[in-house]
C-alpha cells in the first residue's frame, strides 16, 4: 500500500525559511477534504514542477502533536459548534522532529478568514500555559475566562506540507489521525486530510479536486475529535465526517 511518503518522493524539496517565506499565509482562507492516499499521489503527479514539498533532515513526513485548550464549560468548542462570527481555538504544538513547540491562536475575523498568532514556546510546558501565556492569549482575543483554559484534547498525526511556485497557496496532507481527551479516551480518522490554504476564493488544488468530483468536507480537529469521543457534545455540523470517517 502506499504511503504518505511514496506520494512526496517525487517532488521538489524546499526547506523551512523558503517555505514560510514563499506562504506564511497567516491570514487565509481554508477549504478541507479527506482523501485516499492515491489521490495525494495524483495531486502530486499533476502538479509535479509547480509545488515544493516541506523537507526537514530529509523528511517529508512530518509527526505533529497539538495540546488544545478550553474552559470547563466548552466554550471554545461551542463558539465553533454554533458558528459564531469571532471564535478561536488555543493550542500548543510540537513538532517533534526537532522537539520545538509553538503557542498558537487560530480565530476567525469577522470576514471568515482564519488568522493565526503563535510564539516560541516551551515543549516540555506544552500540557500547561504559563501565566505569560495566558496574559499573551488575553491580548490577542481579550478573553476574559483565559484563566480557566485547560487542556482537553490531545491530537497526533503524520503530515506534508506543499507550497505553490506561483501563487500564494498552501497544501497541508494529514495522515494517522489520532485524538486523545485527558481520561485516556481516543477515536481516529480513517483517510488523508487534505487542507488548501490560500488568499484567494480558491486554490489551484482545490480546483483540481473540484474537477473529479471531490467536495470539501467540515471537519476540525479539535472540534470533531472531541465529539468523536463525547456523544453529549453537539456535533451536527460534523455528522456526516463523524459517521463517515472516525472510530473510536
């Protein structure tokens, strides 16, 4: 069977200062889609020349672990869940390649664009934030139960990062999906993540998904993981990924 990495072998390596300088995309538009593996393969070969794959100490697979963050009342999670217009999502992330971690900020501007904040941050902190880090995150959102943030979902997964030559797009594929709540409860995702990040309405790749009659789907880490383990969560805007593609 192939792998994530048979479908990156092909491809044009760029590193990580290229990359973000190339497509930081810090405010951006998203679209999601899960996949098979072959159909990462066939991205690849179509736009074999126009994209450079993410390489870090000759890999192109990357492994991600993501600490999320929220109140005991869900309220992260909830924001999500009904849609409102300025919701956010507290996390850190580890890459474990090489052990380093990020505080991140992902929240939603009052277009619908997604914009991301993130600083240095401690691995071995990464379950916990400091009350710098929550003074930072109060800054950013002004959120005024920061103090209560706690941990409540774990996220690991395998994944590639691709970038345009001539646009300003970004292609993240995800893979091995798992999720994890404090009491040790997991459920997975069977399938590639595939995320087209872009400034623009559309991206090149979502165009060529598009065309073979793939349609994004809805889906958040954090938010369908969550209610992939705790059925008492409201989850109708993520019943059809639930069903179709996760396992406890």
């Amino acid at each position: 069977m192939m792998s994530l990495a048979d479908a990156m072998a092909g491809a044009e390596p760029i590193d990580l200062d290229r990359l973000n300088e190339q497509a930081e995309l810090q405010t951006r538009s998203t679209r999601k889609y899960i996949v098979d593996v072959d159909v990462v393969a066939a991205i690849m070969r179509s736009f074999a020349g126009d994209v450079a794959v993410l390489e870090i100490g000759q890999e192109r697979v990357i492994d991600y672990e993501t600490v999320y963050f929220d109140t005991p009342d869900h309220t992260l999670y909830l924001d999500t869940a009904h849609r409102r217009p300025r919701r956010f999502k507290v996390r850190t992330r580890r890459y474990q390649r090489d052990e380093t971690a990020m505080l991140e900020i992902k929240a939603k501007n009052g277009r619908g664009a997604t914009v991301k904040h993130r600083r240095e941050y401690l691995a071995s902190r990464r379950y916990e934030l400091s009350d710098e880090a929550r003074r930072w995150i109060d800054e950013i959102v002004d959120f005024s139960s920061t103090t209560t943030l706690a941990p409540t979902l774990v996220t690991r997964f395998a994944r590639s990062t691709v970038v345009g030559h001539r646009d300003d797009e970004r292609f993240t594929f995800d893979t091995d999906l798992v999720c994890t709540s404090p009491d040790g409860a997991a459920s997975s995702l069977d399938g590639v993540i595939v995320e087209c990040k872009s400034t623009g309405e559309s991206s090149s790749v979502d165009r060529w998904l598009w065309r073979q009659g793939i349609r994004p789907v809805t889906i958040s880490k954090y938010c369908t993981g969550r209610a992939a383990i705790d059925p008492e969560l409201p989850a109708n805007h993520w019943h059809r990924t639930l069903r179709t593609y996760f396992a406890a």
